[in-house]
C-alpha cells in the first residue's frame, strides 16, 4: 500500500519538477532541479521495496533472507545520490547567485552575454 | 522468522567471493584512475607552488598514458579484463571491466589532456593555479577515465558527476561574465541529464536487479521488452543531452566557446564523447533489443544532427561557436553508427568518436592561437592570419578536412565504414545524411578558413587593406601552443596514412560489443544465449 503512495507521490514530484524547470526564472529551476533529484531519490527507494516487516538478514540455517524483505542496495544507492546531488544543487544555487549578482539577470531571457540577442549576420564575402 | 522452505543445496548458489587476492598485473586497470585522483588530490596540497605543478601534472599523464597503452595491447590481444572491487565476486561488487573500446577512448582522451596542459603551459595565470587549474584537470580525466573503465552503471553515474563537477570548475575559472553565463545553461542542463540517467537506473535495477554491466547484457533479452524500451529510451535522451546531439544540443554553443580555449578544446574534446561512449554500450551491449525497437528515432536523430552542426557553424561570425557546431555533427556521426549498428556501423561510430575526440581538441586550440593573434573572437575581423603565421593556417585547413571526412586525414576512414553500413543495410537516408554532413562541413570549414586566413583584412574592407589589429603572440608563450597543435595534427595525419591497426582495433571493439561472450567471460559470468 505504502508504496502506490510513494510512487504518486514520485508523479506529484515530477509533475512539479518539471514545470518549475520549464519556467525562465533561475530561482524557479534551481527549485525544480531540488525537487527532480527528490522525486529520483524517493523513486529508486520505493523500487527496494518498502517494508518493515522481514528484515533484510540472512537467518542462521538459510542461504537468502526470507521473501519481502525491503531490499537494502537501493538505499545504499541514493545515499550516494542524495550527496551528488546535494553538492551539484548547492554549486548551481552559488553559480546562480554570482550570475544574477555579475549579470544582473535571474531569467534566462535576459541572460544574453554568452549568446548575444541580436547576432551579427555570418560573413557574406564568400 | 526462518521459514524452513528454502531447500536450496548451497552448490547451487554462485559464489559471491573471491578467495584469491587480485594478481598484481590486474591493477592496472584501475591505476590510471588512481593517478588521476590522488594526483589530483597532490596537486591541490601544493597549489602554492607555480613551478612543481605543470611538471608533476606532465609526470603523472605520462604515467597515466603508459599505463593505458599497455593496457590496451592487453585488452587488444588478450580480450577485455575485469576487477573486482573488494574481493566480491560480480554481479555483487563494483567491477571495472575494460575492452578495447574503453582502453582506445581512455588512451585518446589521456593524449588530447597532455597535448592540452602542454599547450597551456606557458599561457596559465598565476591565479588560475591558485585556484586549482590543474587539480580540476585531473580529476576531469579521473571522471572520463572512470567512465570509460567502468563496468557497472551506477558507477558510471559516479563517474559522469565526478567529471560533471570538475567541469563546473574548470568552465568558470577566471570569473568572467561571459564564463559565468555560459556555466549556468551547461551546468542546469548538464545536472539535468544526469538525472535522467538516474531514473534510468532506477528503473532498471527495479526490473532486473542488477547493475553490472556484464550481468544486464545477460538477462537484459530475458526482461519484459516495453519496460526496457523506455529504460533505453531514458538512456538515449539522458547520453544524447550529454552528446549534445540534436534537438538537446542547445547547451554546447552556449558555453563552449566561453572558458579559455585550452579548457575549450579539453570539453571540445572529451566531454560529449563520453556521452557517445555512454550511448555505444548501453544500445549496442547492454539492449541491443530496446536499440531495434528505437531504431527509427535513433535514425531520425542522427540525420537531423549530422545536418544541423554544419549548418549552425555556417550561421555563426564567432568562431569558437561555430567551432562547436562541427563538435555537435561529428556527434550526429557516432548517432548515425548507432542507427547503423552491426559490423560496419558499430566500428564507424566508435572510430568516429574517437577521431573527433583528438580532432576537436587540435580545433580549439588552433582557434585559441588565432584568436589571440587577432585580439578578437569575431571571425569577420581576423583576415590576414596567413601572412601573420602560415603554420597556423596549413593546420586549420588539414582540421577541416579532418572533421569533413576527406582522405588522407583520420575522419576519412569512420565515414567510409558508416557509409558501407548504411548502403549494405539499404539506408539511404542516412548515407546521403553522412554525404551531406561531408559537404557542408568542408564549406563551412573552408569559409571560415577563407575569412581568416585567406583575406587580407577585415571583412567589409577592400581586399588590398591589411589587418592592423593582427599582433604577433611571443616566440615564448606560442612556442609551446603550437608545437602541441602540431604533434597532434600529425597524429591525425600519420592515423590516417596507416589506419590498419585503428581498423583491426575498431573491429575487435565492435565485435566484443555486438557479441557480449567475451565481455561476460572476463567479468566472470555465464555466457548469455543470444
């Protein structure tokens, strides 16, 4: 049961990630990025199986733990991607800053130094 | 708890670990990522020190490319090796497994870094240093290392962030306004793929419980086929953002062309060749099932990527950015090798990629001398650069040949097998695509070598006024740059005079890639049944 609720939850996640990443704003798409890796996180957890009840421990006589026992590996695995992606959201969120303090931009319309508005033509002579 | 109906005879469990140590000749495999990041942990300890860095970076990437060339005679004679991380026996531990495809790549991208710190060597400001530059170099090449050795998917993941993060680093050195415009669409695109390489893994290790990459070429035909097609196309839209193929490819002239060129060439040439590397295994090895079924849309991709490069190079006056439109159609190259796929596709894509890793670096860093000789990155204002330094441009031609496909020079020898592909499987589309690509890339290539170095002054000028603002760079400081650009040209040349042993290594790749046998065997796994 508890894991149909955390997989519409994981939609919900989604759903809001990716309209916040559709947006112009850096402030917004630095919150969609957040939620994304979230929604991820949560996703490859509910995937383990979610369950309290079988430990995941090989008993003594037994050569595989019992049947339905929340499945330890992908929790290993988000940890190490709760950390990349931590570090990565906290480097964006910086970058994101220093942009709006140096360029005076916090929307990707007017983020313009790199890819100048009104290019001049290619050469012609040629 | 114990539920006495497990009756399982324990020899008929796998044995999940490994009772001898590794032999110490194995360690090879992983010793080159291990110079990578401990010398770049070194590196950050003395930063102080100016004159111990460019010479402890060139000692350990000399080190790091003798390992790797002789890991490559190994794997090339020997077939793929594999290690085990921690005694665990795979599917259980995290394996690194290499073949002749992950050697080849690892060993041009370790050349493409030597050629570009040797390159930069004189032209590095004492802050950069400080901040780190050489640090983040190594641990660039210890991401795209790792990710090409690797042979876990998970750990690829690991690989990508790391070199996603050096990356970061490395494109916003320096500070400048432009760097800082350029960081935030690469970096929030960038994060972005790699996310959506995560939910692939998600959903792939919920389907089949395995991770090793080995294990998944296994029992990937065995899975429920829609599952893995969407896994697959995750995967395709997660390696195709990374390889800047069409229509994700908006980040690369977005920020290519704004770090210092010599960190331009290193991304030019490393970066969205992982991403290609990343495409070749996961659809040629690991679902070559969920690859049929995507063929089309791989098709679709190719074609439209092989003819937007050029095409976007040909719009472009700043030359670095039409520089990384022609990055973008050698991509579409690789993508057309996918579609292709089997014996003349899979070692076209792979050859390809692997000439445009050392070509696109050569391209950068020649455009780095001109644009320093010209003070400008306006490709209307360079004219004049042949009589200013006529090396300079007998380089940047053999480039454009290079990246058009034209013989004798390295790209000539992947597009003639692409093109044998897709005629032998009766995909006209895609040839002509490929032609196309040739044609427009040569004209691109070709106005913009007419502009820059074959006029005599600015564009809009009459064609006898000389350029004044051309000021010869110091014997000192271009010494050095060009000598690097040289070495790495007659690489592509001297490739291209004797391709033999890149066609029979090409093949190999391309064999252990479409017949997983041997890979698995390494890795010490029951062969599949395909």
């Amino acid at each position: 049961m508890i894991e149909q609720v955390l997989a519409a939850l994981v939609g919900i996640f989604f759903t809001a990630a990716i309209y916040l990443i559709l947006s112009k704003a850096i402030i917004r798409m630095l919150l969609g990025i957040a939620i994304l890796g979230n929604g991820v996180n949560l996703l490859i957890f509910t995937l383990g199986r979610v369950s309290r009840e079988v430990p995941p421990i090989v008993s003594d006589g037994e050569l595989i733990p019992a049947e339905g026992f929340a499945n330890p590996l992908p929790q290993a695995l988000i940890l190490t991607a709760i950390v990349i992606g931590f570090a990565m959201f906290t480097f964006l969120l910086v970058l994101g800053y220093r942009a709006y303090q140096e360029l005076n931009a916090d929307n990707t319309d007017t983020m313009r130094v790199a890819e100048p508005k009104d290019a001049p033509r290619p050469p012609l002579s040629y | 708890m114990a539920t006495s109906a497990h009756t399982i005879d324990p020899g008929d469990l796998p044995r999940a670990m490994l009772e001898v140590a590794t032999s110490l000749n194995d360690y090879v495999i992983v010793l080159p990522i291990v110079i990578c990041l401990m010398g770049g942990a070194f590196l950050l300890l003395v930063r102080g020190w100016r004159g111990l860095q460019l010479g402890l970076t060139l000692t350990f990437l000399v080190a790091i490319a003798a390992l790797e060339v002789q890991l490559f005679v190994r794997v090339l004679y020997d077939g793929p090796v594999a290690m085990t991380m921690g005694n665990w026996l795979p599917p259980f531990g995290i394996t690194f497994a290499v073949d002749v495809l992950g050697a080849g790549f690892a060993l041009a991208a370790t050349i493409a870094t030597i050629v570009v710190v040797v390159y930069y060597s004189t032209d590095t400001m004492l802050r950069e240093v400080r901040y780190g530059f050489y640090s983040l170099i190594m641990l660039l090449l210890a991401g795209v290392t790792g990710a090409f050795l690797t042979g876990d998917l998970f750990n690829l993941y690991v690989w990508f962030e790391v070199m996603l993060i050096a990356s970061f680093g490395l494109m916003i050195i320096g500070g400048r306004k432009i760097q800082l415009d350029g960081a935030v669409k690469y970096g929030f695109l960038n994060f972005l793929a790699t996310t959506f390489f995560l939910i692939g893994l998600g959903y792939l290790y919920g389907l089949i419980g395995t991770l090793n990459m080995a294990d998944i070429a296994r029992v990937a035909g065995q899975t429920d086929s829609a599952a893995m097609i969407a896994v697959a196309g995750l995967f395709l839209l997660a390696f195709g953002m990374k390889a800047a193929a069409f229509p994700v490819n908006a980040w690369l002239p977005a920020s290519y062309h704004t770090p210092d060129s010599a960190i331009s060439a290193l991304f030019g040439g490393l970066l969205t060749k992982v991403g290609a590397y990343a495409l070749l295994r996961t659809m040629i090895l690991l679902m070559p099932a969920a690859r049929d079924v995507l063929d089309p849309v791989i098709t679709v991709v190719a074609v439209f990527t092989l003819l937007l490069g050029p095409m976007g190079a040909m719009a472009q006056t700043n030359l670095r950015r039409a520089i990384g439109f022609l990055v973008i159609g050698g991509i579409g190259s690789v993508m057309a090798g996918i579609a292709i796929s089997g014996p003349y596709g899979v070692p076209g894509g792979g050859l390809y990629a692997l000439h445009s890793m050392l070509t696109m670096t050569a391209f950068y860093l020649v455009a780095g001398l001109v644009e320093q000789i010209s003070g400008t990155d306006d490709i209307r204002k360079m004219g004049g650069i042949y009589r200013a330094s006529s090396v300079l441009s007998i380089l940047f031609l053999v480039l454009v040949f290079a990246a058009a496909g034209l013989p004798p020079f390295l790209g000539f020898w992947p597009k003639l097998l692409l093109l044998q592909g897709a005629l032998s499987t009766d995909d006209w589309l895609l040839a002509a695509a490929i032609l196309v690509n040739s044609l427009f890339t040569s004209i691109a290539g070709a106005r913009i070598w007419a502009h820059v170095f074959w006029r005599n002054g600015r564009e809009g000028e009459p064609a006898t006024a000389s350029n004044p603002d051309l000021k010869p760079v110091s014997e000192a400081i271009s010494r050095p740059a060009i000598l690097a650009s040289v070495v790495l040209v007659a690489l592509i040349l001297y490739m291209g005079l004797r391709p033999n042993i890149l066609f029979e290594s090409a093949r190999i790749a391309a064999s252990d890639l479409l017949d997983p046998a041997r890979y698995t065997q390494a890795v010490n796994l029951e062969v599949p049944e395909r």
